[in-house]
C-alpha cells in the first residue's frame, strides 16, 4: 500500500541542504503532497514479533478519504476473534485538534478518546499514533545529506529534525526517499537522546492504479528488538467512498 | 385502535411478526445469494471462585460459573443485516438447594435495516444508553443478570429484551432515537440458597433454628410471589434520546417510560426495624417476630412505573476523557427501614475522568451522588448517597500482562468493592484472569451485605 496509507510518517522526513536543484523542504513537500487518490480501501495484515520469534497476527479494513482540509480514517479489527469489529475513526482536523472515536463491542457504544497522544502505541504495535498521521513538512527542518542508491532504488538521503516549536517524539529522522516515487524505502529514527531506536523499512513496492504503494513493510523496534510487519492484501484507490462510512453511526454496524 | 395495539403487543405476536418477516426474507433468493456473508463466532469462559475465609457454615466456599455463547451474524443485504446468538450459562456452588440445569436461550435475536437517513431494529437487543462506565445513571432501557451482585461487569451483566428501536439521522451530528418495549422483563436475582442471593442462606438457617416447629414450617414455605405487570399496550415501555456533537462535546437528552427492573419488596414477615436484623443478626430477628400478625407468609416483589430523565456529556480536555450523565427519576420505590415501600424522586448524576499515559498505564475515576427527595430512613440509602468507582491498570508485555484494580467506594457509609486482577493474554483468543473480590463494610450497607462473598478467582475465556 502506498506509504501514507502505512506510515505516512514517510511524509515526515525532508531538508534544508540541497543537491543539484532540489531542497530538502522540496522533497519533503513532494512526499507530503504526493498524489494518493482522493480514498482508498485497504484489507491488511499486521504481525506483531517478539524478540523470541512469537507472533501475533491481526487482519483489519483500513479506509481514508480525503476532504482538503480534513482527513477521515476508519480501521476496523477482523481478526483474531478477541478483538474482532473494534473500530477506530480518526477526524484529522487542519487547524485543531482530531477528533477520535473508538467502539469496543463488548461496550456497545463508541467512545471519545484523546487525540493528544501521539506517542503512543498503536494496538500494542510498534506503530505509534504519530507514525500514522501525514505530518506537515513545515514542522520540521530538512537537510538532504546525500543520493545514494538503496535496494536498487536511487534515492535521495534526508534527514528530518523537528522545530523547537514542533511537538514529535523523535529527535530526528534519516529517510531514503525514492527519487520520482517520493515514497520512503527507509526510515531511520532517532529519540531525542540521538539514539537509533527504530527502523521503518519498505520490503514491496507497487503501482497500483498508478499510485505508487509499500505493499510490505516493517517497523523494527530496535530497543525492544520487537517488530510489526504490515502486508497489504488488496487496496482500491478512488472508489468514491460514501461519506457515511466516515461516521459514528458506522462503527457500530 | 387501543384494543389493537393491546393485541399487537401479546407476546406471541410480536414475536411471530419477527420470525415472519425473518422468514421472507429468507425467500428472497437475491437476499440469499449474498448469503456468503454468515460470520460465526463466539465465545466460552469458565470460572472458578472459591471463599477467601469461612464465614459461617453455610456458606458456598466454592463457586464454578461456565458460559458458552454461540452468535451468527450476517448481511442480506447492503441496508439489510442479522444477529442472533445463542448462550448457555451455567452456575455451580457447593449447596444441596443449588439448580444445576444449563439453561441454553435465545439469547440476542434481531434485525436491522439501513437506509440514508434511518435505521430500524426489531427483536431481542440490549441497548446502551449514557457514557460513563459501570456506574451510568441514564442507562435504564435492558434488565441486568444481578445473580453475582456487581462482580461482573455492567455490559456483562445486561439481558436482551424483545425492542423495536428507530433511529433517525438528520444530518452528522445529530441522531433522533426511539425504542418501544412490549413486555416487561425484571432483573435477574437469587432470592434463597446462595452467597449472592437476596436472604442468601435464610432457609437453611432456620432449619436449625431453635423456632417452634410451626414456625418453621410457615418460614421455610414461603416463597417469592413476583406481580409483574401484565402484558398489554398500557404496560409498554418506551423511551426517546436525541444524541449529537457540539464543537468537541458529545451530548445526549432522553426520557424513559419504564418500570423499575428491580423489585421492592413486601411481607408480613418484614416487621418491627431493618436495624433488628442488620445489628443483631437472623436468630434476634426471627426471635421478635410477631407470628400472630403473620397472615401470608410469602414475600410479595412489586414493581413500579417510573419516568427517568436523563442528560449526557463526553468530550476531551488535553490528555483527559471527561464524561458525564444526570438523571432525574420520577416514582423510584425504596424500603424504608421499618419495612415500608416509600416513593421518592432521585437525582443521580457521574463526572469521570480517564487518562492513558504514552508507557500504557491507565486511569479511570468517576464520582457519582445520589440525592434521594423527600427523604426518611431506607435500607441501604442515605438521603445523599457519594461514591467513587475507579480502574487502574497497566498494559505490560505490550498487553500479554496488565494488572488491574476496580474499586467502588461508599464515601456516604464508607464501604467497599475492591477487585484487584491479573490478566494475561499471552496467545490470541486466549485470556486468563486472576484476581480477588473484596467487600467489605456494615451489614446495613450495600457492599457490606456481601462481606461474606470475597473469593479468590481464576477466569480462562477462549473467543472464536
């Protein structure tokens, strides 16, 4: 799937430094406005490794719409039974905060939840709620340190660093961007200690109706020596999704 | 037309109407052909509690609680879609009164259909009104299953009733909800022969009793006599909630026309004060007993209608989820101390508070009053009632481990729930639990009475 759908952290990374023509901060605005398609319907498969090869897997739905200045995405849970039909809705708001919801079965109702904490796990993945929302590239400083050529792709090496105005939970982000695609193949990220403790790396790409998609990827908790793989089984771009989908009537459905 | 619509709601054809338009749809070979979409699954747990201290010889030290249930869910369409389940519940406790059956039941049974603006649901359903959690004021639409008092939780503790609920979407943010109940259905409770129960082991203690042999008689004959309300249009239920979003504020108004799902109770053999038997105990108690007064020796279980209002509020304020509801309630029936059924209205209200840190550790408190009108002295209640419920738990292993404490705290009579717990949930679909239950306070307090029934426990669930 393309890299915003997975990690649109991939639209983090970008810099101030240049080479030939290209900033960084234009990199950067590349991958952020890439073209995705107006939606997408995505079916995935999220495996959860521990240090001891142990693995968990989840199937879910993932949706998004674009609506300009709001961005809505649903994620329902298919798999295993114990967390089946838990669904999450994200309202990504431009000028403030989101608005997120979450319906457990077992409560029977959808719930409010905080927005605010970006840094925290996703279903106890190694995805972090920050490691899936488009950050904006003005938030932080982008540095192109060099081009070099990664797993056959010829990339641009950038390196993001936040403002100090700019709240993130890293300190800095090494990203291999793949020139013409503008999707990240790699990502290296580094707390504010300036420890490597992730590693976000993309095994599959392909063009799917002419969108660029990471249709396999990883994250690697290197700390934890903990990993997510992300594989995604079958995504349509631009099917006109209805808006209701993107409703707190939907979950519960 | 009332006669009508008292025929409509026999029970009988209420429930025909449901199985028959189940049924034509079925021969809707189109509905058919997208049956593909079926999903089974399910879920069964068992449970194993046994007494922390021997209390008295009566007591049930061991408690063994299995639930299976079996739910198919499917669409037969875009706007059209199913639900029914199946459950098997089944309690053992070491008692020679104890009813072993397994009951399996219907348990859930409905249909929904879809359309732009409405959705209509007909059938067995719970129905979850409010936002707080355990303690919800306005939540009053399904009867809860109290044979275990509150040691499962509120959404464990529901019974599906037979509904037809409208909802109506104006726009996004607004929702219009209407429910209509046909039949009545109480609380389910344990009068006899249990820990948990009402008199728990009453019975049985008057078995060896030093009461005259007729006195016994009389006692240990005396049965529960419930005059639940008889199934016609006048004694439906129904209720109205207008639910929406304003800026970040999830609110909600309803009105409930019900009757009260716990019973209040009546007997010749409720004489003299509650604090008799709360300070003195059984013995002292049937000791004073008028016998001559004693004209039914059966205890009569009365319900009342009641009109509840009730208002809603859930928003985020920086890294805290802040709700709320009040409800006001009109006509609520409360045994005095003196053994008399008083009416009063209440106002009950809950402010909570939840916060999720980024290592996962997480905090839920809520306070709730009760504010009892026109007070006089009733069993369990104070004319302000505070209390304060919490969870706290810790997610660790990225969830394989998460310890976890419940409490609900009496601040008005200063007794107490406790429920410390460990959970695991080292492989999917498997989640084991351990943990205690802890009551304590007065006998004339509500967590109090059930000083007797702290238990260590040990829960397996396999979903499917």
């Amino acid at each position: 799937m393309k890299g915003r759908l997975i990690f649109p952290i991939v639209c983090l990374l970008f810099f101030v430094s240049y080479s030939w023509a290209i900033t960084g901060l234009e990199i950067a605005q590349k991958v952020y406005s890439r073209n995705d398609g107006r939606d997408f319907y995505v079916q995935m498969q999220m495996t959860l490794i521990d240090k001891h090869g142990q693995q968990r897997i989840r199937t879910m739905v993932m949706a998004e719409k674009d609506y300009g200045s709001l961005r809505k995405v649903f994620i329902r849970f298919l798999s295993p039974a114990d967390i089946k039909d838990t669904t999450f809705l994200a309202w990504e708001n431009k000028d403030r905060e989101d608005d997120q919801f979450l319906y457990l079965p077992a409560l029977r109702r959808v719930r409010r939840i905080v927005s605010s904490k970006k840094d925290n796990s996703f279903v106890n993945s190694d995805f972090t709620y920050e490691d899936m929302e488009r950050r904006k590239p003005q938030k932080d400083v982008h540095t192109l340190l060099r081009e070099e050529r990664y797993q056959g792709w010829d990339c641009w090496v950038l390196q993001s660093i936040p403002k100090k105005n700019s709240h993130s939970q890293y300190g800095k982000i090494i990203s291999w961007i793949v020139k013409g695609i503008y999707i990240p193949v790699r990502m290296d990220l580094y707390n504010r200690k300036g420890e490597l403790i992730k590693q976000f790396l993309v095994h599959k790409l392909k063009c799917i109706q002419g969108i660029w998609t990471a249709t396999d990827t990883e994250m690697i908790n290197l700390k934890e020596h903990h990993r997510t793989r992300l594989v995604v089984k079958d995504i349509k771009y631009n099917l006109g999704l209805s808006d209701e989908m993107f409703t707190k009537r939907y979950m519960s459905r | 037309m009332r006669c009508l619509l008292s025929v409509i709601c026999q029970d009988k054809l209420f429930k025909t109407i449901f199985f028959l338009c189940l049924l034509l749809l079925k021969f809707d070979t189109q509905a058919m052909a997208s049956f593909s979409d079926l999903e089974l699954n399910g879920y069964v747990w068992t449970k194993f509690s046994t007494d922390m201290n021997k209390d008295n010889e009566y007591e049930d030290l061991y408690e063994w609680r299995d639930e299976f249930r079996l739910r198919a869910k499917g669409n037969l369409s875009e706007c059209f879609d199913f639900l029914v389940s199946l459950d098997m519940d089944y309690i053992w406790y070491k008692n020679e009164d104890a009813d072993e059956e397994i009951d399996p039941h219907l348990f859930e049974a409905y249909f929904t259909t879809h359309f732009s603006k409405f959705d209509f649901r007909l059938g067995k359903q719970i129905v979850r009104w409010g936002k707080t959690d355990e303690v919800s004021p306005v939540d009053n639409v399904n009867p809860q299953d109290m044979r275990e008092f509150i040691v499962r939780n509120l959404e464990g503790r529901k019974i599906p009733i037979w509904m037809a609920k409208l909802d109506f979407y104006p726009n996004d943010n607004w929702e219009i909800e209407g429910i209509f109940i046909p039949f009545f259905k109480d609380d389910q409770i344990d009068f006899w022969g249990r820990d948990w129960a009402l008199f728990n082991h009453t019975k049985r203690a008057i078995k060896q009793s030093v009461l005259p042999p007729s006195a016994k008689t009389l006692l240990l004959n005396s049965s529960v006599i419930y005059h639940k309300p008889s199934k016609n249009f006048k004694n439906t239920e129904w209720g109205l909630r207008v639910a929406g979003t304003v800026n970040k504020y999830d609110v909600a108004f309803s009105y409930l026309y019900t009757w009260s799902d716990m019973p209040v109770l009546k007997s010749d053999l409720f004489q003299n004060d509650f604090s008799l038997y709360a300070q003195s105990g059984l013995n002292t108690y049937l000791t004073h007993l008028n016998w001559n007064s004693i004209a039914d020796p059966n205890i009569h279980a009365l319900f009342y209608r009641t009109h509840i209002w009730g208002v809603e509020m859930e928003t985020t304020w920086g890294d805290f989820g802040v709700r709320g509801e009040l409800a006001y309630t009109k006509g609520t029936r409360f045994m005095n101390t003196n053994f008399r059924i008083s009416k009063h209205d209440t106002l009950f209200y809950v402010l909570g508070v939840d916060y999720l840190s980024a290592n996962n550790f997480y905090l839920n408190l809520q306070f709730s009053q009760q504010i009892i009108f026109n007070y006089c002295p009733i069993i369990f209640f104070k004319h302000i009632n505070n209390g304060l419920h919490g969870r706290l738990s810790q997610d660790l292993l990225r969830g394989k481990f998460v310890p976890e404490l419940e409490f609900y705290w009496n601040l008005s009579d200063r007794s107490y729930y406790l429920n410390p717990e460990l959970k695991i949930h080292f492989v999917d679909n498997w989640i084991l639990k351990t943990g205690l239950n802890i009551f304590e306070g007065n006998r004339d307090t509500l967590f109090g009475n059930f000083d007797n029934c702290d238990q260590i426990y040990f829960y397996v669930e396999y979903d499917f």
